[in-house]
C-alpha cells in the first residue's frame, strides 16, 4: 500500500497535521521543561492525533500498483526547479496530491452513485483522476481540466500504464474557460469533483448549478473546504485562499437550492446535491 510518509511531506497541509506538528512542539517544550504530569497529558494527545492519520491508511483498501507508481513519481519530481525553469505555470508541489484515504473515497463515491460521467476540475498529476476512472464502468468516462501543460503531459504518461487511463480525457485550458465549453455542448455530468483555484470555487459552483453540467441527481464534491483549519480560526489568520473558501462554504450554506455535508477528510470534503 502507497503511503505519504511523514519523511516525504514537506509541510503539514490538514488541519490535522497542523495539530500534529504543534503538539509535538509543544510536548518538546514541556518536556525540556521538566514537568511530567503535563508531559504525560500532551503525550496522549499527542499520540491521538499523530496516530489517527496512518491507522485510515492502513485500513483503506491499498492503491493499485498503478496510483502507487503515480503517488512516487509525483513524490519524486523537482517541482520548484520546473517552475522555477519556466516548465510549469505555478509552483506546484507534492501535497496537492489527493492522498490515498481521500482517492479511495472519491471511488467508493464514483461506485456507490453508479456514476458514469465524472468531471475534474483541477488535475494536478492525475491521481484522483485515475482512481475515479478505475470505479468507472468500462464505457464510463472522465473529464478532467487543468491549466498547465506539463502536469498534464505527466498525468497522461502515467494514465497510458492503466487499462483505466483510456477512460480519460484531459482539457488542457483555464477551467473556467472548459466549463463554459462542456456547458455550451450539452454535456452533463453524474459526479463533479472540484480541486483547482480556490479563488474561483465560487464561480465553478455557481456555472455547475446555472446549467446542466451537473446532472439531476448528481453529486459535486468538492476539496480543501477546511483549508488548514483557517475556515473556522479567526478571520485575521487566514490566507486568501483561507477568505476564497471561507467565502465559498457561505455561499454553499446559504444556497437554498442545495443540501450539502462537510467531511473532516484531510483538508476537508463537501458533499453538494441539489435538493
């Protein structure tokens, strides 16, 4: 089973992790301090926390041999020297992959809504992608959007090693732009997953409603809706992608049209329907 070893993460990027890593700081502290009883109390914390993370993992149905090989290689890559080479349009980085707990639930999603048109908004280097396929019947399909060209060519090299990767088609365009694309031919889909600019979630929410993109009973999920933990901390402690998803889970909440749920998976995960 592929897993993200605390060694191979660069930063803590869940609420969870954050947790974690202050916990630890703080059990340091306590230790150098020489307090005992309230080393003992930090230590079970501590230990509450930092465990949960791995015991998921190592109860979640393990990746294919193909999604690993795609988590390493991802892992593997100097993404600040691409960008900083001019190769990618952002600096990209290991963390934005989906992780394997969240790329088994989208699948279990993708399994349980017998979907068989999912879109992507935001591929990164197409982990999610590939396991939503992998859930997809065999004349399923999947449409992923990303903005740049060399993650995309990546995820494409990656997708020719599975008898999945055929089931998905890549845009390669601001996702904005695809959108009103897909919208303006007619398309529809059963599941939409969103994971791209935060700024724009509001935007790609509001065209997946405004139109028939989302299907009648379809599903949106959407990711990094606690981003951080900054969502629900004070407003002064936020990034702007803190405000942009914060702004975003309003809307969501005040939109009679829908009915959703918010997941503590990871960085979190909505769940959006139209009632």
């Amino acid at each position: 089973m592929q897993t993200i070893t605390k060694d191979a993460i660069a930063r803590a990027v869940t609420p969870l992790g954050i947790l974690v890593e202050h916990l630890e700081q703080t059990l340091e502290l306590v230790d150098a301090a020489q307090h005992p009883q309230l080393a003992r109390s930090l230590q079970k914390a501590y230990q509450l926390a930092a465990k949960l993370e791995p015991y998921l993992n190592q109860n979640t149905t393990p990746d294919s041999p193909t999604l690993t090989a795609l988590v390493e290689k991802t892992c593997t890559e100097d993404w600040s020297k691409l960008f900083s080479d001019g190769e990618t349009v952002r600096q990209l980085e290991q963390e934005m992959l989906s992780g394997h707990i969240e790329g088994q639930t989208l699948k279990m999603f993708v399994k349980m809504t017998g979907a068989k048109r999912v879109l992507e908004v935001g591929m990164f280097t197409g982990y999610s992608a590939l396991a939503m396929a992998e859930a997809l019947p065999d004349d399923g399909s999947l449409i992923a959007c990303e903005v740049d060209e060399y993650v995309a060519s990546f995820a494409q090299t990656c997708f020719q090693a599975s008898p999945h990767g055929r089931k998905i088609t890549v845009k390669v365009a601001p996702a904005l732009e695809t959108l009103r694309q897909l919208a303006e031919a007619g398309e529809s889909f059963d599941l939409v997953f969103i994971d791209a600019d935060k700024k724009e979630y509001v935007e790609y929410y509001q065209m997946l409603l405004d139109t028939q993109l989302l299907a009648p009973n379809g599903l949106i999920c959407v990711d990094n809706t606690l981003l951080q933990g900054q969502v629900y901390l004070a407003p002064e402690e936020r990034t702007p992608n803190g405000d942009a998803i914060a702004q975003f889970n309003q809307v969501v909440t005040d939109d009679p049209r829908v009915e959703q749920v918010v997941l503590p998976l990871r960085d979190g995960l909505t769940l959006i329907r139209r009632v």
